[in-house]
C-alpha cells in the first residue's frame, strides 16, 4: 500500500539535541475511529524545549517522540470514519507524536486546513494559534477599545496574540527585545525592550489606570509585576513558566507555585481574576466538548489569517533528519517565528 517506510525523531531522555535520535520503522494502520496523516509540517514549539529537559508539566516518560502538534494530508482511514477524508489536508494538536513521517490521530481530533493555506503556514498556527484565540476570546475576553498587556510579543504565541488583538479593536502593550520593535509598531503595538527598561514602570505611564488583561508565559516572580498592573475587573492569563526552563528540580514546583498564587488572588476580593491557562483543560472530563471548541477556534485563526489579520511566521524550515539543528536553532532566541520541520 505504501512504499515509503516510516521516520520518526525520537527524544530518548535528557540530552543535548545532538541526542536526539532517528528512528525508521513500517508505516502504521489507522484502527477504528483513526486516520493515518502523512506529515507535510510539524514544528518546534517552546514545549520541546522543556520536554529535552525533562522540565515540561505532564510529559511522558522517556523515550518518545516529540510534536506539539502538525499538518498532514489523510493518507488512509480506519472503520468507522468517512472514507472521503482520505487526501484532504488536516492539523491536528497532539501534544507529542508529531516529529514523525506518518502520524495516526483520532479522526476526531483532526480539524481541516482550508485551501490556500501553505502546510507550513498552517502549522505555525496551530498550537499558536489555538492558545492564543483562547486566551483572549475565551479566558480574558477583551472587548475593542480595551488595553492588554504582552509579555514576549514576538515570540510564538505573542505574535499571534497581538494580532488577534489588534484585529479585535483592542489596544497592546508588548515587551520585546529593542530588534524586535519596529516589526511590533508596523503591527500596531506600542513595544517596551524587557532588557533596559523597567517594564512595569514603562506600562503604568502608558496605561496609568492599569490594563485590562496581561497575558504571561514567563511565571516566576515577574508574575507579581503582571497581577499588581491589572485595572480593577481586569484579567491575568498565565500560561507557562518559561522562567524556569533551565532551571533544576521539580518540573512540576514552578507550576504548583503559580496556581497556588493564581488560588490566592482569585480569593481576595478585588474584582480582578487570575488563570492558569492550559490548552488541554477540559480535555479529559468534556472530550466531545474540547473537540468542537478546538474545531472552532482553530477554524477562526485560520480565517483570520486568510483576512490578512494574522501572519504565519516561519523562522527557518529543516528536514526531519535535521531536527537537532533545527531545535538548537529554535533555543537560540535569535530568530522570529516557528522553526519548521518538513518531511
């Protein structure tokens, strides 16, 4: 049926990503429910960064293969699944699993790509993309004429945010390194450099009043700063703790620290809220209902981006056999945008 043999990456335990290993096998069969997906694009996500030092919340045990997510086209589908999905182009979030040639997926789980939207460029709006609709249009849901602040605003998720709010009619704040401003103010975002300036002190001239939403994926002590710059009724979304990400220890300390704190604060009787934002709530208890709100929201980013709103970012695009290069290349914070793994 199918010549071409399977190549996944597999990550075996903590290494260098020099260590990362390639691994060749036969193509799998799509069982009941699923559908097999020949991968056009997977990428790097900052999850894999804390997954090659065993630093990621709820990883796997070693060894396994990595990818947040990816876009394929449906090679084959399993009983009970509609043969006519079978060459239609899909991105599906995976959490791991994607740094492979061939990538079974429940054929629930799989949300369409339209036409006209490159495999690369739909991928860089998957796991991006989703998290960042959610947090704005769902966690915080900021109205227009309302003011957010963004922490790493160039960064994968922050780039897409930033968009999404613009396109929303709301005002942003964004912290970036000094290169990355005149990319933030074609985009319509008044930038803050994190490096040289007091980032706090920086907002409050801007919005004295405070903001109405921060949006953090740095956690650590800085989240102090994100919740003390909040409007009353306003919103902190908390969504990593890439603070910690070298960091020794518990992998899983850092994040039972900042919902103890997001606990705290949503106790005192303030009006504003704080949440811990994780693209899998829900997951488990409400499967059907996690499923149609993915389906959803990822179908509005894609929309968005065919609208011009939003851009697809690519850094860089590597083969999978490179995927060592191309992980050394998404940890060196030197390029913007996702680095891309082809087959």
């Amino acid at each position: 049926m199918n010549a071409e043999g399977l190549v996944e990456v597999v990550l075996p335990g903590k290494v260098e990503p020099e260590g990362l290993q390639v691994r060749h096998g036969a193509v799998p069969v799509a069982g009941p429910g699923q559908v097999l997906v020949r991968m056009e694009a997977t990428g790097i996500s900052f999850a894999e960064q804390q997954m090659r030092r065993g630093r990621y919340f709820d990883q796997p045990p070693f060894p396994f293969v990595p990818g947040y997510d990816m876009v394929g086209t449906v090679l084959t589908t399993g009983e009970g699944v509609d043969p006519g999905l079978a060459g239609t182009r899909v991105a599906a979030l995976l959490k791991v699993g994607g740094w492979s040639t061939h990538v079974l997926v429940d054929a629930a789980d799989v949300v369409e790509v339209p036409d006209g939207i490159g495999a690369a460029q739909a991928e860089t709006l998957v796991v991006s993309g989703v998290t960042a609709w959610q947090m704005l249009h769902r966690t915080a849901r900021v109205r227009a004429g309302r003011t957010v602040l963004v922490l790493g605003a160039n960064g994968g998720v922050g780039s897409v945010l930033v968009q999404l709010a613009r396109a929303a009619g709301v005002k942003v704040i964004g912290t970036a390194s000094a290169r990355h401003h005149e990319a933030l103010v074609a985009k319509g975002v008044v930038p803050v450099d994190h490096r040289t300036e007091d980032v706090a002190a920086r907002v409050r001239e801007l919005a004295p009043g405070g903001v109405d939403a921060v949006f953090d994926h740095v956690g650590g002590r800085g989240i102090v700063d994100s919740w003390r710059l909040l409007a009353p009724g306003g919103t902190l979304v908390a969504y990593g703790t890439a603070s910690t990400r070298d960091d020794e220890g518990s992998k899983q300390w850092p994040v039972l620290k900042l919902l103890g704190r997001v606990w705290l604060w949503n106790a005192l009787p303030n009006g504003r809220r704080a949440y811990f934002f994780n693209v899998w709530a829900g997951r488990a208890l409400a499967r059907n209902r996690f499923r149609a709100r993915l389906r959803d929201d990822l179908t509005q980013v894609f929309a968005a981006y065919r609208r011009g709103e939003v851009t697809a970012q690519i850094a860089a695009q590597l083969p999978l056999a490179r995927a060592a290069e191309a992980l050394r290349l998404a940890e060196s914070g030197t390029v913007v945008g996702k680095v891309v793994l082809n087959p």
